[in-house]
C-alpha cells in the first residue's frame, strides 16, 4: 500500500520554539525545478515586535554570560552542523546549486562559526584598553554590547550570509532578530531546528520568514532594535537608513561581498555592533 507523502510544514524559530505567522498567512515555495515543496510562513510586522521582545528578555542573560561560556555555545552549535551537513546542503540544492556549492557554502559557514566561537574571549583585550589620564584616577575602556541587533539576510547566501551576520553580533552577548533569504527561505528553516538542538538560549537567536518590503520598515524603525545589518539594494537601504535617523540606530548595509573572503569575518565586524564603556576609578593617594 502506497501512503501518501507527508509535507514539510516550515515554522520560523522564535524564542526557542517554532511558531506560524501571527497573520496566519503563508506563500507557495517551489525548488528549482518548479516542483511544490511547502508553504512557508509570511511573517507580519507584529511578528517582528514579537520577535523583538523575546530578544529583550533573553539577551541580558546572554549578555551577562563570560566570553569564555558564548564561545563553548558557539562550538557546541558547529558540532550539530557537522553532522548534519548533508541534510543542510540538499536544503541549498533545492534553491539552485550545485552539489559542489551547497557543500562548499556548508563547510565555510561551519568554519565560520568555529572562526567566530575563538573571537568571543579575545576581542575585549584588542578593543578595550587602560588609558593614561592626567589625574588621580585608574581609567579603562570595556566593550558592551549594544542590545537587539536586526539582520536583513543575503538572498544569493541564504546560509553563509545570514551566519557571517549573525555570528559576529551574537559573539559579543547581542541578541539578534534575522530576516531570512526571501528568494531561498528553507536553509534558515533548517537552521532554526538546529539551533533548538543546540545550547544557544532560546531568544537569542529568531529566525523570521516573509517579504522584505513590509517588513523593513519596522526594523529601522523599531526603538529597541539598536542596530541593523542588512545586504540590500540601495532603495532598501534608504528605507532603512532614514526609519533609523528618528530611533539612532547603527545600520551596516552591504551590497557586494564575497562572503568566502578574509573581509567576510573577523574583529572588525564584531566591532561594528558593540559600543565602548569607560570607567574612572580614583587611586588614593
């Protein structure tokens, strides 16, 4: 007897669970042959102000956490992408690459956690430092993290680009709510069931489905949203940019990257989402 297939029903990860749309609305997705292959969540604007309130919560204890423990999580999250690493690139292969491509993009995005999970103990000593003053007072610099962080993922990376945003945000105790690639929505789907597996907190990482264009104006203008990374045209990117002017918020738009390069990673992106505390403590004489 032959049973009948039993479809995929896609969830975005939310607050460490998997939840629909609030709207209740969802959009057909096909793969690159044009064959049906679920319909994926269109997620609302209130999905994002919910999204962001689950962020609030738990980053503080994120936050609060040492570099030492988020670059332990971070490992922990490369071990469940290994072996799980073909699954991850027939995900890829349904939005159009080639055997070589989707492993190539799996294998750098491990390697890129594994990149990131080092920096998480080593970026305060490089950005922080003790400053000489002219006065009775002990003076040093620390890094704190900013807050809640959107990003607006890479539709041409859906995986690698999406990480190589997420990872240095959350490297330093941010919490982040991500748009996935809104052209390869699956890979971001299957991350979320990886992420619910792994030691990271629920809420510190949201996976969030649906159209760019309803959905960017409340990331730039959201006032707890404190920073937005996004790989978006340049009319995106004036949207953004102008919503953020009335919140201050830091926003990083890229247009062009090769995200298997060198300038894909490293201090510099970790430094564009933290923000400097200074300290003057007096030195009896």
């Amino acid at each position: 007897m032959t049973r009948l297939t039993v479809t995929k029903t896609p969830k975005c990860y939310v607050g460490g669970a998997f939840i629909r749309s609030e709207s209740g609305r969802v959009r057909a997705w096909a793969d690159v042959k044009g064959n049906f292959f679920a319909n994926f969540p269109l997620c609302s604007r209130k999905d994002v102000r919910n999204a962001v309130e689950v962020a609030a919560k738990a980053g503080s204890a994120w936050a609060s956490r040492s570099g030492y423990n988020r670059g332990q999580i971070l490992y922990r999250l490369a071990e469940m992408l290994e072996p799980r690493a073909e699954e991850m690139a027939q995900a890829l292969q349904l939005s159009g690459f080639s055997p070589e491509e989707a492993m190539r993009e799996v294998n750098a995005t491990i390697e890129r956690i594994v990149h990131y999970a080092g920096w998480t103990d080593k970026y305060q000593s490089l950005l922080g430092s003790v400053n000489p003053v002219a006065s009775p007072h002990f003076n040093f610099t620390v890094m704190e993290a900013i807050g809640i962080v959107g990003v607006i993922s890479a539709d041409e990376s859906p995986l690698l680009g999406m990480m190589s945003q997420i990872l240095p945000v959350i490297a330093s105790g941010n919490s982040v709510v991500a748009l996935a690639s809104e052209k390869h929505p699956y890979p971001a789907i299957l991350l979320g069931e990886m992420l619910a597996t792994s030691d990271l907190p629920g809420g510190v990482v949201n996976l969030l489905t649906g159209d760019r264009s309803e959905m960017l104006p409340t990331f730039a203008t959201h006032e707890h949203i404190r920073g937005i990374s996004a790989f978006v045209r340049q009319q995106d990117q004036i949207t953004l940019e102008q919503g953020a002017a009335s919140s201050v918020k830091r926003v990083k738009c890229y247009s062009v990257l090769d995200w298997y390069s060198e300038e894909a990673q490293g201090l510099y992106w970790i430094r564009d989402f933290i923000e400097s505390k200074t300290t003057w403590h007096p030195i009896e004489s």
